[in-house]
C-alpha cells in the first residue's frame, strides 16, 4: 500500500506542479470570472450613466408614475413641464447635458407608442425597462377604470399549464421545475462525465506511455509490482482531476452563490431567483460522483492498457480510437433523447457498463428510469471495473516491458492468458 | 542458502529470425565482481535483461539469488539500464528520493542518502534542477546514484562507463570497487576490454549471442598464456635465428618468440649468454584480453543489422 501512495504521489505532485495544470485550471477560471465580472460591472456602469434622463408627458395623466418606475431601476429622471419646446430639450442632449429623452402622447395610453429622443439608441435592456415602465403605468391607467379588472391582469400575464400526471403522487406544483432541473442536470452531468473520463484518460495513457518510452518503468518495475504502479498511476490521475474539478465546481460555486445576488440587486424586477430552483440538489450531484468516478476508473484501466500496448505516440493515437469511441457513441445517443426516456430499449442500453456514466445518469436525474435499473448500472459498473482492472492488469504487465510492434488481438488475448 | 547469486542454465532467446542468446550457460558466485564482455550486438544487454525479468528465455532457466527473479528477488538488486530511464520532468533530488522510498527507505534516508551521493559525484548543487537540463553524463550519474541508493545486494549494470568522460570513469570505477569491497555482487557489460580487465576478477566473453569463455581473469590468462616471450637486447640477433624456432615477430625494439615448453625458456636463455649480447629484458607475455577474445571469437568485424536487433534492445 506504501509503494502505491508513493506512486500516487509522484503521480500527483508532478502533474500539479506543472505549468499547464496551473494555467489550465486556475487561470481559465479566474479568466473567465474576471471577463464575466467585468462586462457585467461595465455594462452596469453604463447603464448607470451620470447623465439624466428626461420625459414630457403631453397627456398630463401618467407621466409622474412613469417617472418614478424609471427611478426604480436606478435612472436619474426628470420630469419636464409639458410647455417647454422640444427643440429645448434636444439642445441639451447635444450639449450632453442630458442623455435623452421620453416623449409621452394620447398615442402612449391609447396604443403604448413612445419616443425616446438622444444621439444614440437605447440599448436593449433600457428599452426593455422603458417599455415596461410605459405599458404598465398605461395598463394600470386603464385597468383602474374597469370593473374587471383582476381577471384581465391575470389573463394579461400569460395563462398557464399545469401539468397534471395520471401516475399517482408524483410532485404537484414542483413537477414540471423537477421535470426542466432533471433533464439541465442530466445533460449538464452527461457532459461532465464525458469530459472527464476522456480528459483523464488520456492522461493516464500518456503517462504510462511516457514511462514505457523513457524506459523509466524497466527500473522501477524491480521495485514495484506492475498492478500496484498501475493503480498508483490511475489514482494519481484521478487525484489530480479531482483537485481540477473541485477547483472549477468550486469557482462555479462562489460564481453562483455572489454573483447571481449580486446581477439580481442590480436588477432587482428581474426574476433571478426562479433561475436557482433549476439548480442540482445534493442529491444528484452524489449520484454524479459516484458515475464520475466508477467511470473514470473503468476507462482509466482501458487507457493504461491502451497505452502499454503501444511504443510510439502514433501507436497510441490509433490505439486509443475504439476508447474514444466507447465514450462517443453513448454520448451521441444521449443527445438525440436527451429530452426524455425516448425509445425504451435505450434504457437497457444504458446498463451497458461502459455506457452507463453518460446514459443512465441523466436519466437517473430526469426520473425516467426505475430506481433499481440505477441501482443495477452501479452494480453492473462495480462488476465492469472489476474484470476490467483485472484484464487492463495483465495487459499492462506484459506491455510495460514490450518493445516494437503493437500487439494484434490474438497477442493480446495470450497477454491475458499467460501473465 | 546457495552460493550463487546467478546462474544461467541453457538460456537461449530470439527475436524473431534473430537469435540474441544462444544456449547460454554462466554462474555466478556471490561476492563475485564480474564482467560481461562482448561487441555490441551480442546478447549482452539481452541477458542482463533476462536476468531482471524484463524478458523471459524462450528455453532454459534463469535463476537470481537461488530462483526465478521474481519481484522480491530482484528487489534486491540496483539494476542500471542501457538505455537510461529517468523522469526527465523531475527533479534530480526528488526522483532520486522518490526511487529509495519506492525500495522501502524512508523518506529522510532516501534524502540524506541522495544528498550525500549527490555530493559525492559532484551533482550536490543540482540536486534542485530538473533532470532534463542535465548533461548526459550527469544524467547518468544520477541514474546511477538510484541504482545504489537502496543499498542492494547486488548490483547490475549495463554499459555503465559509456558516455562518461575518463575523469567520471574513474570516479564511477572507484565506486563499484568499493561497492564490491562491501562484499556486494557485481555484474556489469561493457565493450571497453581495458576497463574489464582493470576492474573484474571475473569475465564472461560473448560473441554471436554464444559465450566464448568464463571465469577467473588471472586464471584464464595463465591458461591463455600461449607462452610468447619478449626478447630485447643489443647485439647481433643471428643467434635467435640459431635457435630454430619460427614465427618470431619483430615488435619495436623486440623480438617475440613464440615458445611451448619450459625447455625452451631455458635454450634462450643460454643461447643469449652465449652469444654474448647484452639483454635489457626477458619477459614471458600473458595475452591482453583483447587477444584472448580475438583468439577465440575472431574479429568481429561485422555487427548484426539493427533491424534484427529491433525487440531486443
């Protein structure tokens, strides 16, 4: 157990200590933070401009109440008297003195048509907000005239369909939020596993593939026993992954946790807190762990096999295709029914062990499958990795220490039978 | 517990068309410093790699420490490759100590020990830098600082002096001598004859994948002693023509006859005092293990082509 924490280690220090591993997961993070944070603090900072904004009312019955709605969201505004001449106000907007203004008519309360007169045009979010402002303070203007008027302001916002399920007792108003949050999550989580069982893959291989080359292995195989080097070698990786996700899971996190309240007090009518409840529970994000990191281990004994039965990085590059396309083909049937169980015998497809962290957790989160048939992909992937390990073992074994051509299949096979 | 630290019985292994070890026999004894002598190409490598179960003989057995070089069999031994493996990335401290925890040291005698090596070959102020930035040669002083660090019973190393300038031969020579002084085994090839012949007690010659001779160096050249003599002396030579004996070779300033008997060493030496010339030397020559290889292997003048060579490096 000690040689194979020495390993690990090795493993580990080295790739993190690496430049690449650094830039690569600390910087891009940070990078893109930083580029979010700053157009969003710049766009905020327009918007927040220090020059006023100004309005006319000429119908006299609206132009306060639009005025302060504006205000809300954080404009300078200033209501001018209706006797004062356009031309007026469009000098002190070439003077910059102001940077535009609203032009309210019987137009604005009869059909919702307004002017905003400045040198450049509204930006879309500023139009957004002054057309709300607008047709708001007009259809309140209206509505208080009607008797009617609830049931119109509810129609007005927009019907609704409640999703009802003839299956018994599945979640009442919360159903078609699980139904969206299941399936962002599972194709968010699909994605993730691809990535990392072929990112760290490819690590693994090219690690062994290093070792082999520079005949390193030759040494230390005196000293270690090819199944503990190999293990040291997979955990290593996985270690160094682990860091590099739980790096970036944990900058999505700060990013989720400040910045959606901070974007939502600057625009507080937007409605950021309906985006939360589509975020992942805990719950799924363990079932995603533990897909993660069976899947990882079961493509990561494939790779170092890969990689020992190769000598050259040409080798290995043809080598690894049927790997790739182990992780590929899964994912590719995952996208054409990633939005629900699709063709039912999919779902046995996605017992396949291999198959199973890109297929059967999405659907484990989208509710699609029975809990037992999740149950049984962990089992089948538990038993997977098993006789994986132990074939990935003594092929490893055996192609440490070869030399030239890459084996045929045949050749492998007596690699298995004999080491 | 059996004396021998190796032994090889029948060995033989091909490559393909290519036969790299032919039938291949050796023992040899612990505490022995022996060497593996050959040109390049003849199965040396191949051997040594059969020895650590790199490769496995296709017929005969191969025995380390009294049976099969299994794991904790070739623990016990600091194997130096040909070809040098090191983690080019790492640096020269902490492979080094990576290798001795690895061999069951702890950390800090793996450290303390590394740094005294280190120290020791002149490497101390690299110890920080990564290994590729090093010279070859300290490359491989590096390497061969891993293979002795775990203090191992054995020691195996392969072509270990090539590419190292003469001074760091020296210092390396040094080393192995006292190495073996310790009373550890040594088996280590080289092409280099000279060095062999310094160095060993023990050699095993190898040509074409067979072996030619093995044994005890002072022995076989005692044996090998075909009996030539170095005359030298001032005066008229026809008394070495009255002698009768055929084959002499004039070398510099001497003459070499080649004699077979005890009786003869006499003759010459009656002959030249009567002749009445005056003798400046008399020497019975032992062969160079140069000669007593060319003698038995003939001039290998023609190495195999790499391409056979391809699975065995």
């Amino acid at each position: 157990m000690r040689q194979v924490w020495i390993v690990l280690r090795r493993e580990y220090l080295e790739r993190v200590k690496t430049k690449g591993f650094i830039l690569s997961t600390i910087a891009i993070p940070v990078l893109m933070l930083g580029m979010i944070g700053l157009s969003a603090f710049l766009g905020i900072q327009a918007e927040r401009s220090e020059r006023e904004l100004a309005l006319v009312d000429y119908t006299g019955r609206i132009g306060e109440e639009v005025a302060s709605r504006v205000r809300s969201y954080g404009y300078e505004m200033e209501l001018v008297d209706r006797v004062v001449a356009l031309d007026e106000l469009d000098q002190r907007v070439l003077e910059d003195e102001l940077e535009g203004y609203l032009v309210l008519d019987d137009l604005t309360l009869s059909e919702g048509v307004f002017a905003y007169r400045g040198k450049d045009s509204p930006s879309a979010l500023r139009r957004a907000l002054f057309e709300n402002a607008v047709v708001e303070t007009a259809l309140e203007l209206h509505l208080s005239t009607m008797e009617s008027a609830g049931t119109v302001r509810a129609l007005i916002e927009g019907g609704q369909l409640d999703y009802e399920s003839v299956v018994e007792s599945t979640g009442g108003e919360g159903a078609e939020v699980a139904r969206i949050r299941g399936i962002a999550t599972g194709f968010a989580g699909a994605f993730l596993l691809y990535l990392t069982m072929i990112l760290y893959g490819q690590y693994v291989l090219r690690s062994v593939l290093d070792e082999k080359r520079n005949r390193v292995v030759e040494v230390v195989i005196s000293s270690v026993t090819p199944w503990r080097l190999m293990l040291g070698k997979v955990l290593g990786v996985g270690s160094m992954g682990l860091t590099q996700v739980g790096i970036w899971a944990g900058s999505g996190a700060v990013l989720a946790l400040f910045g959606i309240p901070f974007i939502a007090a600057q625009f507080p009518s937007t409605e950021l807190g309906g985006f939360l409840q589509y975020l992942p529970g805990a719950g799924d994000i363990a079932l995603l762990a533990v897909y993660c990191l069976l899947g990882y281990f079961l493509f990561a004994a494939l790779f170092a096999a890969v990689g020992a039965m190769c000598s050259t990085e040409e080798d290995a590059q043809q080598a690894q295709f049927p790997l790739v396309m182990l992780l590929v083909v899964p994912f590719i049937m995952q996208m054409t029914t990633i939005e629900g169980g699709g063709f039912a015998w999919m779902d046995w497809v996605a017992l396949f062990p291999y198959f199973s962290p890109v297929m059967m957790f999405p659907r484990a989160v989208a509710g699609a499958v029975p809990w037992w048939m999740v149950a049984l992909s962990l089992v089948f992937m538990a038993l997977a990795l098993v006789g994986t390990a132990w074939v990935a073992g003594r092929i490893y074994r055996v192609g440490i220490l070869m030399q030239g051509k890459r084996p045929t299949l045949r050749e492998l096979v007596r690699w298995v039978r004999t080491a | 517990m059996t004396e021998l630290a190796v032994r090889l019985s029948g060995v033989t292994k091909s490559f393909g068309s290519h036969t790299a070890v032919s039938d291949f026999d050796l023992d040899i004894p612990r505490g022995a410093i022996v060497g593996l002598l050959g040109p390049n190409g003849s199965g040396k490598t191949t051997m040594i790699r059969m020895i650590m179960a790199i490769l496995l003989p296709d017929r005969g057995t191969v025995e380390l420490f009294g049976g099969f070089p299994d794991f904790a069999r070739r623990s016990r031994v600091g194997y130096l490759p040909e070809e040098r493996g090191v983690y080019e990335k790492m640096k020269v401290l902490e492979q080094l100590v990576f290798l001795g925890e690895l061999r069951g040291l702890t950390r800090q005698m793996a450290r303390s020990r590394a740094g005294h090596w280190l120290e020791r070959l002149g490497l101390a102020e690299w110890s920080g830098k990564k290994v590729q930035e090093l010279s070859k040669g300290m490359q491989q002083k590096v390497q061969f600082i891993g293979t002795v660090l775990h203090d191992p019973d054995m020691l195996i190393l392969d072509e270990p002096f090539s590419g190292l300038d003469p001074i760091n031969q020296d210092v390396l020579e040094a080393i192995v001598r006292e190495e073996r002084e310790r009373g550890k085994t040594i088996l280590f090839s080289t092409h280099l004859m000279e060095q062999a012949e310094r160095l060993c007690e023990r050699v095993c010659l190898i040509s074409r994948s067979r072996k030619v001779l093995d044994g005890d160096l002072k022995k076989l050249k005692r044996q090998e002693r075909s009996g030539a003599v170095a005359v030298e002396f001032e005066g008229d030579d026809r008394w070495l023509m009255r002698l009768g004996i055929r084959d002499i070779e004039r070398v510099d300033d001497a003459h070499h006859l080649p004699v077979v008997d005890q009786a003869q060493y006499d003759a010459i030496l009656a002959a030249a005092m009567q002749a009445g010339v005056a003798l400046r030397r008399f020497e019975v020559l032992e062969p160079s293990l140069r000669e007593i290889f060319v003698r038995h292997a003939g001039e290998q003048a023609e190495e195999p082509p790499m391409a056979a060579m391809g699975g065995g490096r």
